[in-house]
C-alpha cells in the first residue's frame, strides 16, 4: 500500500490506498441503491482494507477504483455513476467536502506494508443484525457521496459487525452456485442505519449491494 499525507488547514490528512489498485472491483450509484461487483480477488481485497479501516482510526482508506467497469452483463436502470470508495472512522470527523482538494494533492505517496489478520473478523453477523435492530444501537456506519466518492463512516465496532459479513461472501460465495444451482447471485447487503431510513439526510441510498462475479468479463 502507499501513505500519503496532506496538510488540510492546520490538519494532516493521513490517506491510505492499496498498491495495486483493485482492478475487478467496481461501485456505482445506481439512484435507489449503491452496488458493488468483484470477484474473488477484489472481494478478498475489500475485506483485507476493510479490516484496515477498522483498526486504522486515524486514516482514510482510499479506493480510487471509479475507473474501474462492471462486469459485461450487467443490467442497470436508468445511467449509474461509478464511485470512488473511502473508509474512515467517525472520529476524524473528516469534512467530506474537502475530499476533491485532498484527493488532488496525494502525489505518489510513500509504500509501506501492512498485514490484517485473516480471522479479524468473527463470524457474529447474525447477533449483529439483531443488535441493529435496537433503537439504542449507536454503532451504525453511515454513508455520503462527494467527488464521486462513496465515503463509509462508521466506529470500529461497526466496521468489525460488517466486515463480518464481508468475509462471509468471500469464504461462501466460491462454493455458492454447486451449492445452489438454482440460486440467484451471491451478494452481501450492507446498510446504513438506522435501519428505517430508505435515504440519508443528504439523499445517499442507504444500501450498498456487494455482489461476487466469479467470472468476470470485462
């Protein structure tokens, strides 16, 4: 991955991106929801910096994949806008306005390597989506688009309660269709919240839709 560092007033904006980029990993906004298509190796990529964006509460974690096609075959309604994605925690409190001007002066960055453990993520999906459904929850992860940028904002706990359900695609999906044979696609939902929100206040869809392609033709 690379490091870079931009001042931003009297603030240093720490940015992390994955060095290579994710090539089969695409995000859109498609009007009423947000989608995301990858194969193995960018879903196993996405978990790998989601786990990072958990753990790294003082960094953007910084997608530049808008670039980046669906996969042939898919069929969307009206003209998607293909996204950027962020990672962050709430407590930077990151003004994302400001995100084009930073996004502008990232330069090449430094290379560093980091390793997430492969178990970073414990298998507590189902108790989680029972403990969103609590008016007091208050580790939701919360969406909003700036710059062609989808940025995931959310605590730690948070990140950890969805990235649960991000492994599970990657460990499931594989298998999915000798499995099934006559089910659909493999996906995983994830929303923010609360859960009674179709929208946020700044008119984001709250529902990211992760689907895994396993044969990607570009």
């Amino acid at each position: 991955m690379r490091i870079h560092k931009v001042r931003l007033g009297s603030n240093e904006i720490r940015v992390v991106r994955p060095a290579p980029i994710p090539a089969r990993l695409a995000l859109r906004d498609e009007g009423h929801w947000l989608s995301m298509h990858a194969d193995r190796g960018g879903a196993e990529q996405l978990v790998a910096l989601w786990s990072l964006a958990a753990r790294s509460a003082h960094s953007l974690v910084h997608l530049p994949i808008r670039a980046n096609a669906a996969p042939n075959g898919v069929v969307s309604e009206g003209l998607p806008t293909s996204l950027d994605l962020v990672l962050l925690h709430h407590s930077l409190q990151f003004p994302t306005g400001s995100w084009k001007e930073v996004r502008a002066r990232l330069g090449t960055g430094a290379p560093q390597v980091a390793e997430t453990p492969h178990d970073d993520f414990r298998d507590e999906s189902a108790t989680a989506s029972q403990r969103r459904l609590h008016a007091a929850h208050r580790d939701h992860l919360r969406f909003d688009i700036a710059a062609h940028t989808l940025f995931v904002v959310g605590s730690s706990t948070a990140f950890r309660e969805h990235g649960a359900t991000l492994r599970g695609l990657v460990e499931e999906a594989p298998s999915h269709m000798h499995r099934r044979r006559n089910a659909g696609h493999c996906c995983a939902e994830l929303s923010a919240g609360p859960w009674s929100r179709p929208r946020t206040r700044r008119n984001v869809p709250t529902l990211l839709h992760v689907q895994y392609c396993a044969d990607w033709h570009a």
